[in-house]
C-alpha cells in the first residue's frame, strides 16, 4: 500500500447501481445523492454537489460568485487551474504571490490586489498542504469576496482541525485518476451555504437542485457508477491517507538537518495528505548546483522530478498569447477597464524563484520503492554536502 484497491465493496455498490437499471441521478438514480452526502460528512460540510472533474466545480464555482467580463479573480500563481476558471468567464485571472516555504498563497500580499472590480480568491492547497486559509478568508470576506479553496491536492488535509474545503464558502476537490480518490474522473464542490450549493447544483450534483435552477447552465453530472465507486473509496480514504503521510515522513527524515533542501512548510497547526511530498531545492546558496543535485539523484537511482513546470501559471501561452474566445476576450475584453491583465516578467518574483526550485515526490505508489528512494536521496546529499 497504497495502490488503487477496488474490490469487493466496490462491486457490490456498482450491482445496486446496475440492478437499479438507472444510470444517472437525473432518472432517480441515488447513488450520487449518496455519495454527496457521504462525501460532505467525511469532511464536515452541510452540502457536497458531485461533477464529472473538479475543472467543471471550478468553473461553476466562479460562475457562482457572479464573476463575468470586466471582472477580476484572484489566483495563486504555480497552478494554472484558477486562471483557467477564471477566463471561462470572460474574467481576469490577478496573480497574488506565493510564500518561499509554504509555497501556497502569501495572504499578506492579497489586498494590494483587490479592486472594485474582483469578485472572488481562488486558493491552492498545494500539494496537499493547507493554506493559511483563516487569513484568507477573513481578508475576502471583509471585501465581500467568495474564497473557492482548490483542494484537488489536498483530500482529508486539515488545518486548525478542520479539513480544507470548509474554511471557505466553496471547496474544490478532484478525482481525476492520480489524486487521492482516483474514480476515473470526478469532481465535488462542498459547502455550507444553501445559496451556493444550489448555485453549483445548476450544473452538476443530484436534480434536487435543478429543479429549481433557471438561466444556463452545463451538464457536469456524474454518472452513478463512479459514485458508486466513490463511496467505497471514500470509505478507505482515511487508511490512505496515513499511508500517503507515513511516506511523506520518509522523506521528510532523509532531508531532516539538511540546510539546502528544505520540505514545504506548514501554517502551524495543520495536517498536509500529500498528493506530493514537495521541497525547495536551496544548494545554489551552498555551492552545489541544480545540474549537479540532479545528475547525483540520478546516479542514486532517486525519481524525484524538479522544477514542476518551470514557469508561474501567468507565462503559459494561454495567458502570454492571450488565446481565448474572438475579439480579444477574455484578457483584452472591451468590458474590462483594469490593468490586472498585464502579466511582465517579474509580477511574481517569489514564483517565479520558487518553482524552478521545487523537488516533488508523488506519493501514490508502493511504500517499498519510496523507502529505496528516500535511501537514495538521503546518499545523494552525503555526497553532496
Ligand atoms: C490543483 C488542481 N486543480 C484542479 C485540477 C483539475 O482537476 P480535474 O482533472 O478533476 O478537472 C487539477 C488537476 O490536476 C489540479 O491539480
């Protein structure tokens, strides 16, 4: 452990699906409207609204704190996901700055960026480790902003004792096959409010919501199947994530004492699951070169990737080229009357430092072949230091 187990309970919860003869919760199906529900108590939320990928409860999630053209949305700047949210809209992605060592979103640099103009934050618990999503939430709120935590990362994670996901007024989470729940694809937005969860009910969850939706809306509902699924994992998530953390540690004692590789930080009282076990690489500020810490991890058989995708979210070419919809939307939309479009070199000087310096580990792979790969990085800085 962990791999991907899908047995028996798993079985037994698709041949009530199949025996049912009802694919969709459109139909009356149930399973989904369980699987919400499960989902929601698992973390502590009063409403969970399942979708077919987490980018359809982000986008829905924007479209519920009433972003559109001429508007702005606040994004972190190492993950692309936000932006692209945001710009289905028609709105302006606004990057804020990261922190060096939490990696995740520096609250202190978030109301600098706020205009008349921004409707909502969207806050990556990074690789699985909390945000200091209190401070967030209280610098949106009192500007009357919606906080949309991305939790695709961070499954169970917890901060102050209460998962990620629940300090805002959305939560975001991902099934996509590498993450933590792995059914294929899916997606779930949680929340406290009655008002949201409708909101995001126009687009995907069990019809109980759409019955009373009006205006457009997409089809992101999941399918009965993977809800079946859902539940069964959701009922090992638990087990699996002590498995993801107890890797995590191998890691964190292969580095523990090592000045120049240093693992992301947390904001005090908080549990990371880790979808990755992440560090900063520092040996240029010790003499040792990137070049020669990967050349001495390869030697050491050790797979850990660096620099994750070498650039912040604001210099990939959908941003830099502007590619949208026709007439210059949504970056250049004739509605929109700011400058937070603008994304020069520099806009982001602690991303764009940081991610070139990012050491990943993904954990979801047997516990055997992280143990060899922590030895090997444990001898790779031996050598190095
Ligand atoms: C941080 C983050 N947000 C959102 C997504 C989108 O997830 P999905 O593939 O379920 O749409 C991903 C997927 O990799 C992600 O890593």
């Amino acid at each position: 452990m962990p791999t991907r187990v899908f047995g028996e309970r798993e079985l037994e919860l698709l041949r009530e699906v199949l025996r049912s003869g009802n694919l969709s919760s459109l139909g009356g199906g149930t399973m989904t409207s369980r699987f919400e529900a499960e989902f929601a108590r698992a973390l502590g939320a009063k409403h969970g609204v399942a979708m077919n990928a987490a980018m359809s409860v982000l986008h829905a999630s924007v479209a519920a704190a009433g972003a559109g053209a001429g508007t702005e949305v606040i994004c972190d700047p190492v993950c692309v996901f936000g932006a692209v949210a945001t710009m289905y809209h028609n709105a302006v992605p606004v990057f804020v700055d990261i922190d060096p060592y939490t990696m995740n979103m520096d609250p202190e640099q978030i109301e600098a960026k706020i205009s008349e103009r921004t409707k909502a934050i969207v806050v990556t618990h990074l690789w699985g480790m909390p945000a200091p999503i209190d401070r967030i939430v209280e610098i949106a709120h009192r500007h009357g902003l919606i906080v949309i935590e991305d939790c695709a990362h961070a499954l169970l994670a917890t901060y102050k004792g209460k998962c990620v996901g629940t300090w805002g007024d959305i939560g975001s989470f991902s099934f996509q096959m590498s993450k933590q729940l792995g059914l294929g694809d899916g997606g779930m937005g949680v929340t406290n409010s009655d008002e949201l969860a409708a909101a995001l009910g126009l687009h995907g969850g069990a019809p109980t919501f759409t019955a009373v939706a009006h205006g457009l809306h997409w089809n992101y509902r999941m399918t009965e199947q993977t809800a079946a699924i859902g539940i069964a994992q959701l009922e090992r998530a638990p087990a699996i994530m002590e498995e993801l953390i107890a890797i995590a540690r191998l890691y964190d004692q292969a580095v523990e004492g090592c000045p120049w590789l240093i693992p992301q930080r947390g904001p005090g009282d908080h549990q990371s699951t880790y979808h990755f076990w992440a560090a900063g690489f520092w040996g240029d500020k010790h003499g040792i070169t990137r070049a020669d810490f990967q050349r001495v991890l390869a030697e050491e058989g050790c797979g850990l990737t660096m620099g994750y995708t070498g650039m912040p979210a604001y210099k990939h070419p959908l941003l830099q080229e502007r590619w949208g919809y026709p007439k210059g939307c949504p970056l250049d939309c004739p509605r929109y009357t700011g400058s937070g479009n603008r994304y020069p070199d520099g806009l982001c000087p602690v991303a764009e430092d940081v991610i070139p310096r990012i050491v990943l580990a993904y954990t979801f792979s047997e516990k055997e072949g992280h143990e060899r790969a922590a030895e090997a990085l444990r001898r790779a800085i031996t050598r190095l230091s």
